[in-house]
C-alpha cells in the first residue's frame, strides 16, 4: 500500500470504476476488444492489428496500455480513433454496433478480482453507500452487475451514456452524490486509471484511492491518488486504518 499518511477521513461513500477495478482488466476486456476490432475491420487481420494498436493494445505483452482510449475511453472516443482507419463506418452506426457486443459479452466475460457480494457486504454493514461508475455502456454495466447479484447492494451505477457525462468530468460524481445524499468531500473515488482521479479530483472528493488489478502500475497512479492498493479486497482495511 503506497501513501505517505492517514488522516481521520469522514468517507461515507465509495464510488467504484468497474473494469480494472472490480474486474480483471486484461482477463475480462482483451478478447472482447478484440472481437471489436474484427467487426471493425471487416476481416481485414492486417487493419485489426493495426486497430489494436492504435486504442493501445500492445501485442507483446497482450495487456493494453494505461490511459490508451480501449483503457481509459468509452465507446464514441473508441469508435473515433478507429475510424480513421477503417473506411466506410458512420460514427452512429459503429457506437451502436460496438455497444451492443459489449453488452452481448461483457457480463459473461468479466472476471471478479475479489469476492464481489462479500466485499460490497462488509462496506455496506460498515455504513458506506456504494456505487459504480465505468465508461462503460450503462446497458452492459448493468448486465454484469445483475449476472453478479451486485444490484441489492449498490445505490448508484452510470454508464458513459447515462446522462452524467464520461470520466474524467465530475458529473458521475456529482450524480453519486445526489442520489445518495453525500457531498464530494465525504466519497472516495477507487479506480484503476488516470481518468478515475482526474474525474474525483474535478469533482472534489475526498479520497482517490488506486488500484492495480487494472491497466496501471504503481507509478502510473502515484502521482494521481491518495494511496495505492493491490486489489479492492485491501479497501476496508484501508478505510478502517483511518479511524
């Protein structure tokens, strides 16, 4: 656990990026990418290479690179890098295309880090609202957190399309926050990527706190968040270290 102090934090809610957070990025997102990337390319392996490449996929290593548009974008900022290579896509008609595979795969593809129920269990008997927020569609977010039984013990989730804006602007946050009562100063923001703090810092929240199940080394997230953790299943001891 990277930081260099704790303080007595008042955190009543923790909002929850979902991909590289509460899911293995790499595990959960590579195949389905690249799925994408072949309907994209209509067959052509040559530009679904080149399309993997230019989102950030790196070919030797088979992880994709933090903060690259497949890490960090939605769906529009996806389907706008790869249309400069791919002919013949209308931006609308890529976007609907790309979010309806996501939704058709995602949920049955995503692969827990930790316990999910149990963790979001012991948060919530220790009284903190809980919510997500990914850029992600909201249609295949809430299909992976119903395949999970997660819904009972969320208050909030957002997608990219969900009215509130896309990472790294604040209004998921602030969208957060009102449904669940809390002012930024009081939510800690836990991610996996850079767009993650840039969004709670926008928002003013109390804590930013990193993951490295994600896309993201330790250095990457340093710099961008109060501490750095291995997994989400250190996060209530680390919220309980405070006091």
């Amino acid at each position: 656990m990277a930081g260099t102090r704790i303080e007595n934090r008042r955190i009543k809610g923790v909002l929850f990026d979902k991909d590289g957070t509460l899911f293995d990025y790499n595990l959960t997102w590579v195949p389905i990418i690249l799925e994408a990337a072949r309907l994209t390319a209509g067959g052509d392996d040559a530009l679904v290479e080149r399309l993997m490449a230019v989102g950030g996929y790196d070919a030797a290593s088979g992880k994709v690179k933090a903060g690259s548009v497949i890490a960090a974008g939605d769906t529009p900022g996806l389907a706008e890098v790869w249309m400069v290579h791919a002919d013949g896509w209308q931006a609308d008609d890529l976007v609907k295309r790309l979010d309806a595979l996501f939704t058709a795969r995602a949920a049955d593809a995503s692969v827990p880090v930790t316990d999910l129920p149990v963790l979001f269990s012991v948060l919530r008997a220790r009284g903190y609202s809980l919510g997500i927020a990914t850029n992600d569609g909201r249609a295949s977010a809430l299909a992976t957190i119903n395949r999970f039984d997660l819904g009972g013990h969320l208050e909030f989730h957002c997608g990219y399309d969900s009215g509130y804006g896309s990472k790294p602007g604040p209004g998921m946050v602030h969208a957060f926050c009102e449904a669940v009562g809390l002012q930024p100063a009081h939510v800690a923001v836990v991610g996996d990527n850079r767009h993650d703090f840039e969004m709670g810092r926008a928002a003013g929240v109390g804590l930013r706190v990193g993951v490295l199940t994600g896309n993201s080394e330790a250095h990457d997230l340093t710099p961008h968040t109060d501490f750095v953790i291995e997994s989400v299943a250190d996060l209530p001891a680390l919220l309980d270290s405070f006091g």
